[in-house]
C-alpha cells in the first residue's frame, strides 16, 4: 500500500491551514475585522484571531457558529 504522505511532491494543506485561509478570505468577503466575525458569531476576537493563526483547534460547534455568521455551510470553510 503506497504512503499517502509520499503520494504527492506538493503535501496537502492541514485542515487548519485551508480553515485560517477559508475563515480570512470569508471574512475580507463581508468586510468585517476579527472583532466583528467574533461578534457575529458569539465568540471573542481573540479565539478568532487564534484560528486564522492556526494556533488554536476548533470544535464542530464554533466551526458551525463561524460558518452561521458568514452565512456559508460548516463544510465550506473545510474545502480546498
């Protein structure tokens, strides 16, 4: 069975990687800051800012709160 780590010479990007990149150019899509998305979704800027930096993980349901707020499925902010 092939390695799927090895099966490419250009890795897939992390899920929280395509996450920070969806969640930012959704957020640039509305115009909003950090502070406006966290507001909009029920969540503080600081948990925003951490998820865009990759620095933090997310569960399904801030995943769900994010994606409510940017009025987009969950799966969209997880799609490449």
């Amino acid at each position: 069975m092939a390695n799927p780590k090895n099966s490419s010479k250009h890795p897939a990007a992390s899920a929280r990687e395509v996450l920070a990149l969806n969640l930012i150019r959704q957020r640039g899509l509305k115009g909003w800051s950090q502070e406006a998305l966290a507001f909009e979704a029920g969540l503080h800027r600081t948990f925003v800012a951490h998820v865009e930096r990759q620095a933090r993980n997310i569960s399904l349901d801030n995943l769900e709160r994010l994606a409510l707020a940017l009025e987009i499925r969950p799966y969209q902010l997880l799609e490449e």
